[in-house]
C-alpha cells in the first residue's frame, strides 16, 4: 500500500483497472472493486489461489490503497 497524496475512490479504482489491464491480468471478469476512502474490497470468484493472491498485490500496490479486504472465493483446485 502506497503513502502518497490522497485521491477520490473513483481515481483508485481505474487505477486498479488500469494496473490489471497493464498487468494482463485477464481473469478478473468476475471480481467486483469497491473502494470507500481508500479501503479496497475486492469480491466476485477467480479460479485458483494464485489468482487470488495476484489481484490483491496488484491492488496493495496501487497508489491511495490504505487497506484491502479480499473477499474473492477460489472457484477450483
């Protein structure tokens, strides 16, 4: 998580959306970001564990995450 200015929710999420694009992270069709005053919650199903683990460092790592919660399921094994 970054310590940097402060910006609106709507600006954290497309650049969450931005660094999935950038990052080719192509499974993310089923996750659902909602962000209240930097606290990211991620939701919605991916397939494996590392899939999992993936989008939230991406989103640790995007500029005004304070926090995330990660919520997704893993849909297989």
């Amino acid at each position: 998580m970054q310590d940097i200015a402060p910006q609106s929710d709507k600006d954290i999420i497309d650049e969450i959306q931005q660094a999935f694009l950038l990052e080719e992270v192509t499974y993310t069709e089923n996750v659902v970001v909602v962000c209240k005053n930097g606290k990211v919650t991620l939701t919605g199903a991916v397939d494996s564990l590392e899939d999992k683990q993936r989008i939230e460092d991406i989103v640790e790592n995007t500029p005004g995450v304070a926090l995330v919660k990660n919520n997704l399921r893993v849909t297989k094994i």
